[in-house]
C-alpha cells in the first residue's frame, strides 16, 4: 500500500510540473461581454450557458437590435468526452478527470472567464485531447481578444501538436503585437521559423524587430548573433 501511494503521488508530480510549465502569467480578468449558444441566440456571459453543445467551433452571424452584423463564436461543448490514450497511467487518471470536472465547473459558474478556459486547455493538453485544447483557447481568445496568452498558445498547438503552420505563425505574430515586450514570445517565433519553416530570413526580422522594442534585452541580441 504504502508503494502505490508514493507511486500515485509520484505522478501527481509530475502532472503538477508538466501544468506549471504550460501555464503563463496572465492575472487581469474580464467578465462581460456577448456569446451565443448553439441556437444562436445572443445572451450576457453573465447568464447560464450550459445548453451550448457543439463540439465544433462555428461562427455565427446575427442581427440584434443593439448589435448588428456580429459574428458571435458557440461556446464549446462542456461537456465533452475525457478520453485517455492507453499509455496514460492508470493511476493518474481519476486525477485528471477531476482537474477537468473541476475546472468545467468553474466555467459553468462563470463562463467569462477567460483565465479557466485558458486553464482547461491545459487540463486537456495533458491528456493529449488537442482538439478539445484548441477549441478551449479559440474560445478564450474570442472572449478577450486583446490578451496575448491565448494567441500565443495556440500558436505552440498549431505548430508542434496540429502541424498547422499558417495558423502557427499567425497566431505567435497576434501574440506579439499584442505584447511587444513579451521575450519568450519572440524567442518561440524564432524557434518556429527554424525549425518548421526554416526561415532564417523572416526570423532574422522578427528578432530585429523584438530588439527595437526591447533594447536592454541581452538574450534577444545574443540569439541574433547566432542567426547572422
């Protein structure tokens, strides 16, 4: 008994670690704004949105008397499936299952909030459920468009995870425009150029363009010297 408690706790270690790498500091939280559930119809993320039941991201265009030719992106499906692959560890699976119920929770108390669908797709990131991650961040970056996080996630997903490079770049170019004094955004950028577009060129200008911005930044300049 006392083996598999250390062994069980060896593993939530390890879950904690891996959760710790993936998450960014993000602290700001807003909660208003417009959604709209599988009907369609536009509601305040105030309100209860638990009938949205797509798994699929869909972007809808309504008319309201207050807003007019809005896209309004369904909600996720709350609700879907935790899957695990068979090399996941017996041990760590309830775990998980509760971190997902846990946070999925949070989200049914108070669906604005950006910070626990961000979360969510961590959760799911762990199991290995990309889909189920992307469409948890696309759905955190629709509810707060001006914040780097999300963008910048998704563009670590596209590129090492769901082999979609246009979506890969666009999405870390949203993230820095968003937050130009974001290092390890540019340093990612970087990587990507290399290593899946092996574009010296572009990550050249990038880095250039990150050093302008952030001129006291010692590790941005030495990993210029290393391009040219």
């Amino acid at each position: 008994m006392q083996n598999k408690n250390l062994q069980i706790g060896l593993i939530t270690g390890v879950l904690l670690v891996i959760l710790v790498f993936y998450v960014y500091q993000d602290l700001s939280i807003k909660d208003d704004g417009i959604v709209a559930t599988t009907t369609g119809q536009v509601v305040n993320l105030s309100d209860d949105l638990n009938t949205a039941g797509n798994d699929n991201l869909i972007i809808k265009e309504i008319k309201d008397d207050n807003i007019q030719n809005t896209n309004v992106l369904i909600m996720p499906n709350l609700d879907r499936e935790i899957e695990f692959l068979e090399n996941f560890p017996e041990e760590a699976r309830q775990i998980m299952i509760d971190r997902i119920n846990t946070v999925v929770q949070d989200i049914k108390d108070k669906p604005g909030s950006y910070d626990d669908w961000i979360s969510l797709g961590l959760q799911r990131k762990i199991i290995e459920d990309y889909e189920g991650v992307e469409l948890a961040w696309e759905y955190a970056k629709y509810l707060e468009p001006d914040r780097f996080l999300a963008w910048s996630n998704l563009g670590d997903l596209n590129a090492y995870y769901l082999s979609n490079n246009i979506k890969a770049e666009e999405n870390y170019i949203k993230a820095i425009e968003l937050n130009t004094h974001q290092i390890q955004t540019y340093i990612k950028i970087v990587e990507f150029y290399k290593e899946f577009l092996n574009d010296t060129e572009k990550a050249i200008s990038i880095l250039e363009k990150g050093i302008e911005v952030n001129p006291n930044s010692q590790e941005l300049k030495d990993l210029l010297s290393t391009l040219n």
